[in-house]
C-alpha cells in the first residue's frame, strides 16, 4: 500500500512540473474537491473565461489527469484516479 501511494505521489510531481500555472491551478481545486466540483464554478472561482476553463479542462483531460462528466447544462469534472 505505502509503495502504490508513493507511486502517486512520484506521477503527480512529474504531472505538475509539465503543467502550466493555470492548468496547476484548476487541478488543485478538482483535487481539493471531495465529489468532484462543477465546470461553472471553476469559472466562478478562477475569473477566467468559459472558454479558458474548457481549454484547460480539455489539456487536463488529454494528460489524464481529470475526467470531465455531463451535469445539467454543466459539466462536473473529476479527477482520474
């Protein structure tokens, strides 16, 4: 078990030094969310554009690092574990 977590610990390092400031700072709040949290509300808590969020979330998605699921008119974005 401590060796599976040291692991995760080992990619998410590598992940985050490939990442852009923008893209580390919506992967923090999709990881500080229990449940996952709302496209519209990184939007909400980041002041960036729609656009830029789908952007990034699309980029995250590419690097497998978050999964991004249908929410009413929303999406709700996970993250790939």
């Amino acid at each position: 078990m401590e060796m599976r977590r040291k692991k995760k610990q080992i990619i998410e390092h590598i992940a985050d030094s490939m990442l852009t400031a923008a893209e580390r700072q919506v992967l923090e709040m999709v990881r500080s969310a229990q449940n996952g949290i709302l496209q519209s509300d990184i939007v909400i808590k980041t002041g960036y554009s729609k656009v830029k969020v789908h952007r990034i979330l699309k980029s995250l998605e590419i690097k497998g690092l978050v999964r991004r699921g249908r929410f009413g008119i929303t999406n709700k974005v996970f993250i790939n574990a």
